[in-house]
C-alpha cells in the first residue's frame, strides 16, 4: 500500500515537471521571438546595419551585451543582407578580471573577436582621488580606445548594449540635472566623427535580458570588479522608473514611445519651432492647439485612445 502511494506520487511529480518544463521552454520560445523581432525592428527603423558591413559588438562580460552578441549572431544568419561580427572587449587590468572567460565563450560561439588589453584601471586609479566616482575618466577612456580598436579592425559599425530602461533613464537623468531633454540616440556619429555606434537593443527591456541571460547561462563577468561606488543619481532614477512601472504597467513603455514621437509645436524650443513667426490664418488646423481643453488622459497611465476620445466628445455634443 504504502509502495503503490509513493509510485503514484513520484508519478504525479514526473508530470508536474514535465509540464513546468514545457511551460518554461514555451516562455523562453516567445521571449526568443519577441527579443529577435524586436532587435530586427529596431535595425530596420534606424537603418543600422546595411549590407558589407562589419559590426564590432562590444563585449563587457555583463548580460546586456551577451544578449546583443547572441542575438545578432543569429540574426545575421537569417539576414537578407551580408554583414560580418567582430566581438571585442577591453580588458581594463581591473583586479580579479577572469581572463579566460570571454575568449572561451567567444570561441564556442565561432566568432571573431579581439581582446584589447589597455591598463586604464591603473590609470583612473592613479588620477582620481580616492572616495570620487571613477566612471567618467574610466569610460572616457574605454570609449577612445574602441573607437581607434573599430578603426584598426576595419569595422563599420561599433554596437553597444544599451537597451530602453537604459535610454528612458538617461532622458530622466538629463531632464533631473542637466535641464535638457536629451536621451541616447539608437544610431548616432561618434564624437571623433568617424564612426557609426548602434545600439540595436533600444526596443528590448531590461527585465527580458535578464531572462534571456539565465536562459542562456551566459557566463557573467561581475561589474564591480573596479571598485567603483554605483552612479547613485542613475541608480535611484532607474528604481523610481520601476517602482513607477509596478505601480503604473506601461508607464515606462509610454516614456519611451513619447521619444518618438515628439510634438515641437507643444514644447518650448524655439530653435526647433519658429513660435516668433506664429500667425491666426483663420482656416482650422488639424494639430493646433485646444487650449482650453483637459487632456485628454488625465489621471491615467496610457493616453485614452483617440476613438475613446471621440466618443466621449460625441456624447458630450448630444
Ligand atoms: S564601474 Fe568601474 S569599470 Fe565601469 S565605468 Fe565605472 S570605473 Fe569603469
């Protein structure tokens, strides 16, 4: 009696976790799904990657980047167009960095890559007096190095691994202490005007490449290996906007959407919209302003949608 309970338990587990793993690989098929359509979305908005070119993927170590790799490795199988990847990471001499773990993985991958071995800890330990933030120096550092590292490998195109809590959080952090509405562009010029920096993962969530990471098993190199104090004013935008999305599902997806979708004529940049020329012409404009209206999706978290508002105009008409 008591064998048949335990047979009969041990089965109803079996089933159990059979039916927990194909949730699971379910999930992660959908995930996969969503995190390639996005990535392609996003290169094909922006015109990132165009045919011949040659892609140097920065690699840190962390899971943003990885997934940036991972991704684009497998969507420059399916590609309609040509294009080669480079990995490269800076091997920044920073104490504990586990040399081994990088050219490892990029080897099973077959990828080309390269490790730059530069000792800028050294250097940001040796100008930056002890208890101030490193990261400025560090990262002016690291960015001069894989610019001239792009040039020498011949790439085209440098893709970096921001994605878009990284970008909605760099608009707040402009608007919070530098008072301009200034973001991080998908594609823009580098600063020594020669090259081209992507960053394909601008449509992807944080959230997403984490589950993606562990799906994955990357192998993760720590971030703090530097020592460094964390950027404290990024760290408590970066909370605020998930505390927000907890509390507000959609929030931060409507931040990001707004950056695309921008009203010059509603802000107050007079060097983007010429207001001193402004005149009533007297014939109806289809986005002029209705001054004297609430907007519309007041005390919401997602702009009512415009059949929902011309409904409600409807009713309020009869
Ligand atoms: S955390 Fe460390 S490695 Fe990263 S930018 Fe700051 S100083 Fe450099």
């Amino acid at each position: 009696m008591i064998e048949t309970t335990t047979a009969a338990a041990q089965s109803a587990d079996a089933v159990a976790a059979e039916a927990a793993a194909k949730k699971h690989a379910h999930e992660m098929n959908k995930l996969s799904k969503r995190l390639h359509r996005q990535v392609g979305q996003a290169i094909a908005d922006f015109n990132m990657i165009e045919d011949g070119d040659k892609v140097m993927v920065c690699l840190s170590g962390g899971k943003d980047s990885y997934s940036l790799l991972d991704i684009l490795i497998n969507l420059k199988e399916r590609a309609p167009i040509k294009f080669d990847i480079v990995a490269v990471n800076l091997d920044q001499k920073q104490p504990g960095f586990p040399e081994d773990v990088l050219p490892t993985y990029l080897k099973s991958r077959g990828v080309d890559f390269h490790i730059e071995e530069q000792d800028t800890y050294s250097i940001v330990k040796r100008l930056v007096p002890e208890g101030k933030t490193t990261c400025s120096l560090c990262s002016r550092l690291r960015r001069g190095i894989l610019y001239r590292v792009a040039g020498e490998l011949g790439a085209t195109k440098i893709a970096l691994g921001h994605h878009r809590d990284d970008i909605v959080t760099t608009l707040m952090l402009n608007m919070f202490f530098g008072s301009r509405m200034k973001g991080m562009p998908p594609k823009l010029v580098s600063d020594d005007g020669k090259n081209v920096v992507i960053r394909p993962l601008a449509y992807v969530r944080e959230s997403d490449l984490q589950r993606w990471a562990d799906h994955r098993e990357f192998p993760i190199i720590p971030c703090n290996l530097c020592g460094s104090q964390p950027n404290l004013q990024r760290a408590t935008v970066k909370a605020m906007l998930q505390d927000w999305d907890r509390r507000f599902p959609g929030r931060v997806d409507n931040m990001f959407t707004a950056m695309g979708n921008i009203v010059t004529s509603h802000m107050m940049d007079r060097s983007l919209f010429p207001f001193e020329t402004i005149k009533a012409t007297g014939a109806p404009v289809q986005d002029g302003d209705i001054a004297f209206d609430e907007e519309e999706h007041c005390g919401t978290s997602a702009p009512a949608p415009a059949s929902v508002i011309r409904l409600v105009r409807d009713d309020e008409q009869e």
